[in-house]
C-alpha cells in the first residue's frame, strides 16, 4: 500500500491500529507497563481524523517493541537458570544405590506400628519403645510377653527376616497425656486420672479413647491445665524420641525408617484413623 495517497491513510490508520492492540494485548501483562497504555491512548486512539505515522516509524517501533520482549523473556529464562544452578549448588546430589534396579525392587515393610507411647498398644506393658521397633525391624532382639509377676517382659521376640522400611506411627493426639500419667515425675503422675489410667489396661484406653470419639473432643483439665498446655508440653519429649530413633536407624540403601504418626482425630466416631508419614526429617514440632 502506498501511505502517499490520502484516501489509504484510513486504511493504514486502521492496521496500525490492530497491529498496537494485538500486541498491547498480548505483552502489557508482560511488560506491565502503564506508560505504555497512556502513549498508545494519546497516538491513537485520541488523535485527529487523518493524522498516521510513517511506516518506517511504525516498522521500528514494532522492531523495538519485539527486542524489548525477547530480551526480558531472555532475562527471566537466564535468573531462572541461575536460581536453578544455585539450587543445585545448595541440595545434595541423589543418591543411586548399587542394588537400584530400573525394572523395579518389591521392598517389605510396616507403615503402622504402635510402641509404648501410644495409649492404647500393650506394647506400653513392655515399655518397647520407637528404639526397640526400628531394632525388631532390623533383625536384632526384643523384650516380649509373657510378663513375670513383678510385670517384667520375660519373652523374647526376634523377626525370621529383616524388614527393609518401617514407620513407628503411635498415637498423635494422647503423647502428652500418657507421658503425665506414666512418667514417675510428671506433676500429674499421682492424681486419681493418671492412677485409673495406669490401674488396667484396658479401663486406660477407655479413658483417653472416650475423649477422642466424643461430639466435641476436648483435653481433661485435671490432667492437661485448663488450657491443655501441660499435655502439649509433655508431648514434646516422646515426638523427639520418635525422631531420634528413626534419624538413628534410617540407613540409605538398606533400611528405611520414616518419621511419622497417627492421626486419630474421630469425632463422634466421624472416620477412620490415618498414618501420616513424612519423606524426610523436616517435621512439625508437635504431630
């Protein structure tokens, strides 16, 4: 087209026009730029009948427009890579094991296992703790029924093969509660709850159980404060010792402890309970 004659200049004045639009539209988010907006209302959109730019100058502005594009996308792609270099500086590699099979390994292990921090495990009657779990896992041997009569575990229990993973997963809502009651010198271990609680196992779980699966579950005041702190104070020491000992027994490409518990908030018996386990040691402070 040639822009010299009048009667085009409609017709240019209307392709310039959609070409500014067109890319207004597709880049202003990009460039957020609201200059950009102003200029383009004061050349176009508000200029008088028959006034048109050069195409030259139309030609360059598009030029400079698409340069000034490119070149922040060609910005972002480069802080990306460095921000992905500086991440890998800051991970360990993965590590491949010298058993990895790309066809795929069947590995055997227990996701849901109850030690003597969990309210209602008898396991509390042989005082195994997340130690002795990830020991039993491994092979080696642990303390098991029967009891003597001073209420000591005179069995022994050793596995026939040696798990390749497990997860101690005790009770997450009653830490607090069953370290008050069974720890000698806990403030609350002689008050009547603790002394009902530890009177017979099963009258124990009854007690803590009953809490869990009411309408509106709650925290026994006598046992926890009135603002159930205690509880959440004493929870603490048993969720570190989980940690601990899965930390410890964890050993990459032969036996995998996860950290983790068991979630078992039932309102009026609302659900079933779930394993929460995590990938790695970065947990919350209280489960």
């Amino acid at each position: 087209m040639d822009y010299r004659y009048p009667h085009n200049q409609p017709i240019l004045l209307g392709i310039q026009g959609q070409i500014y639009k067109s890319l207004l539209s597709r880049y202003i988010l990009l460039l957020e730029k609201p200059m950009v907006t102003t200029w383009y209302n004061r050349n176009f959109k508000h200029r008088a009948a028959g006034a048109t730019m050069h195409p030259k100058y139309l030609l360059c502005m598009i030029s400079a427009t698409i340069c000034l594009i490119t070149s922040c996308n060609r910005s972002g792609e480069s802080l990306q890579e460095e921000d992905s270099e500086q991440s890998s500086l800051t991970q360990p590699p993965s590590m491949v094991c010298e058993a990895h099979n790309q066809l795929k390994t069947a590995f055997f292990g227990d996701l849901h296992i109850h030690t003597a921090y969990s309210f209602d495990a008898p396991a509390y009657q042989m005082n195994l703790t997340p130690l002795d779990a990830n020991r039993f896992a491994r092979g080696q041997v642990i303390s098991f029924f029967p009891l003597d009569e001073d209420g000591v575990a005179v069995g022994r229990a050793k596995i026939d093969r040696p798990l390749d993973f497990i997860a101690v997963t005790d009770h997450g809502e009653f830490l607090g509660e069953r370290a008050l009651c069974r720890d000698e010198n806990s403030p609350r271990y002689d008050i009547p709850f603790c002394r009902d609680y530890r009177s017979d196992w099963a009258r124990g779980v009854t007690m803590l159980g009953a809490q869990v699966i009411s309408e509106d579950p709650f925290r026994v005041p006598e046992l926890c404060g009135e603002d159930g702190s205690l509880c959440s104070d004493f929870a603490k020491s048993p969720w570190h010792e989980i940690q601990t000992a899965s930390n410890n027994a964890n050993e990459p490409c032969t036996f995998t402890s996860f950290i983790g518990y068991e979630y078992t908030g039932t309102p009026g018996v609302s659900n079933y309970h779930r394993n929460v386990i995590f990938r790695n040691a970065n947990v919350p402070d209280l489960p």
